[in-house]
C-alpha cells in the first residue's frame, strides 16, 4: 500500500465534509465530475493541480469504499489509486487535500483505512453518529492511530451500544477527553471485537459530568487493550472489563458503582481507585489471573480490594496502599490464596484484610498516610 504523506486533518472551524478530504494540497481541490469504475483503481474527471503521491481522494460513491490513498498521478486529470472504488459511477463529487471538518461527516475514513493512517482532530468534536459500528483496525505490524490533541469529544447519541471510540485490533487513541451531553445511559469508550490484538490508549480521560451529562459506563472493554496515563471519573463504573486488560498510571474516581469491575485477567502497576460508590478494584469471576501493583485505593463505599477468585494461580498484591474504606482494605473471598507483599493498610472500616490469602510483610499504619489526600 503507498504510504500517506501526512496525517487526516479535522478542524470543524477551517474544514469541510464535502470539499475536502482531509490530506494533499492545502487549499482543497474538488468538484463533482469524478468517473470511476469497478474494475480498475483509476479514477478521472478530478484536478490534480498540487497533488502528490500519497495525498488522500475521496469520491461520494453511492456504496461501498469513499476514501483511498494515489498511488499515482497519472495526467491533469487522472489519478490511480490503491483500492478500486466498488462502482462503475461518473458525476460523482470528489475532493483532496484541505482539511475534513468532523469526525460524524468523515466516518467513512474508519471501514476504509489500513495500517499506518492517522486521523487527527485540531478542534474539539462532537459525535452524533455511530462510530462503533465502522471502526476497522490496521494490521499487526502497522498501526492505525487517532490523534485527538488533548480535545473534548462529545457524544450525543441515545444509545447503549454507541461509543465516542471503539477501538479495533491493531489502533492507537491518544490525547482526548471523552464525555456526554445525555443524562444517562451509554459508553464512551469501548473495544470492537473480540480478536485479539494490540490497542493503545494513551492519556484519555473520560468524563460524562464535562459535558453536562450523567451516569454511564467510561470504559467498556472486550480484551487485550493497554491503557497508559488514563482517567475514568463520574460514571457508572469507571472501568467493566471482560476480558484481559493492563492499566498505567490510570485514576479511577468517584464513580457510583465500582472504580474498575473485571470478569477476566487483568493487570493493574501505578493506579488510583478513589472516592468510588463501591469497590475501588472489584474482580468477580473466578479462575482469573490478576497483578496489582503499587496502587492505591482509598475512601472508596466498599473495600479497597475485593477480588473474588484465583483457582489455578496466585493473585499478586505487591506494595499497595488501602486507605480509609468503608469495607476491608484487601477481602480475597476464595478458596485459593493469594500473595499479599508488602502492602500497606490505613484506617478501613472493617478492617486490613479477610479471606484466603498469603500476606508477607504487611504494614498497618497508625497515620494517614497522604501528605494531601485530596
């Protein structure tokens, strides 16, 4: 495949949906005369006046494929494509180069990209549409990424199913702030699939109160993502996770059920469960693997951590801090034990720890332990 020359712009402020498709020359070029044909990747009818090698074209064919990269610049007015566009159709308006406005009016870009395409937002976004159901991934050795430069994304879709992202095998999220305008209901953040394969996503932060809505699930996740520096506040759960999953340095706050509640293995290095309804880290199904380490939990409505069952190996605790619960710091109600190393425990209303358990070298202070807890 013929590598892109840059990233797919979106500004809602400067771009367009239908003048531009969001890669090539600066000053769009577009009309409405492009031909193409279900049997070969040429397309004709367009202006090629600055366009390059690698520059993006979109052609509103009525079905199927809009988007593809040229792979050559053939005349003035013809181009050669990657892919063939799935209809022998003329008159069809067309557009390269400039800047794409939203992510609702440029959807089709995420069912027609492959390995090594970027699509990055310079102004906040609002998505009215169903980004779920179009995500496709790149490949294991060349990853698809979406850059949201530190931007509010907003969902305003009424629907359980509809996520802000939904992350395919093989793509990157970065850099984005995740909320709602709806006062209940749906997710902001989901997985799409349930083949395995690498997901990134690298600080998001997700809040459904920033943008005026109310209870929902901030992340809900199928399998094999990591999230690194990642913020999950104000929602139904901050995390639901069914399958294997590993966090980073991710703050889990003030959500009305469970900081994060898992069905599956997961790992969790340099977290915060805190201020939490219920459990700050809650793992409910047995016969799973989990590794928690140097995290805290604190103030959270139940225990700090409460993990139900490891029947074919140990669950590592492995310097953690439970601070000021209203259940135990550390409740392991299995028939299995776990590991507990060096892990701290301060003020839990019902007390340290209970249930089956290995705890070496446990430490209970008799102050808090927090310059500033807040």
């Amino acid at each position: 495949m013929t590598a892109p020359n840059a990233p797919i712009l979106l500004n809602n402020s400067t771009g367009s949906d239908t003048q531009s498709s969001g890669l090539g020359p600066s000053t769009a070029v577009y009309g409405a005369g492009a031909s193409t044909t279900a049997a070969s990747a040429v397309v004709t009818g367009i202006d090629t006046t600055g366009v390059s090698v690698g520059d993006l074209l979109w052609v509103q064919s009525s079905s199927g494929r809009q988007f593809s990269i040229i792979a050559s610049v053939d005349s003035s007015t013809q181009v050669t494509c990657d892919d063939v566009f799935a209809n022998t159709e003329s008159s069809r308006t067309w557009a390269i180069g400039g800047k794409r406005a939203t992510f609702d009016g440029t959807v089709q870009i995420f069912t027609d990209w492959y390995g090594g395409w970027i699509v990055e937002t310079e102004t906040d976004q609002t998505v009215a549409i169903d980004l779920r159901a179009n995500f496709v991934g790149g490949t294991a050795n060349n990853n698809v990424e979406i850059r949201c430069n530190n931007k509010t994304i907003t969902q305003t879709l009424n629907n359980f199913w509809t996520a802000v992202f939904a992350v395919p095998q093989h793509c990157t999220i970065k850099d984005a702030v995740l909320t709602t305008s709806l006062a209940s209901g749906g997710l902001l953040l989901a997985t799409l699939g349930n083949g395995s394969g690498g997901r990134l996503v690298e600080n998001v932060h997700i809040d459904a109160t920033l943008g005026g809505g109310g209870l929902t699930y901030c992340a809900y996740m199928g399998r094999d993502a990591l999230f690194r520096n990642c913020s999950f506040k104000n929602g139904s759960y901050g995390v639901y996770a069914v399958w294997f999953n590993e966090f980073n340095n991710c703050l889990f706050d003030s959500n009305t059920n469970d900081g994060a509640y898992l069905t599956h293995h997961a790992g969790f290095i340099n977290c915060v469960f805190s201020n939490n309804g219920n459990h700050g880290l809650n793992a409910r199904t047995a016969n799973r693997y989990y590794s928690v380490i140097s995290c805290i939990t604190h103030n959270n409505g139940g225990d700090g951590f409460n993990i139900l069952g490891i029947i074919d190996q140990l669950a590592q605790f492995i310097n953690n801090i439970a601070s000021e619960n209203t259940g135990y710091g550390y409740n392991f109600p299995t028939a299995q034990s776990n590991l507990v190393t060096e892990c701290v425990d301060y003020n839990n209303t019902s007390g340290r720890i209970t249930g089956n358990y290995i705890d070496i070298d446990g430490i209970t202070l008799t102050a808090d332990p927090f310059t500033d807890a807040a």
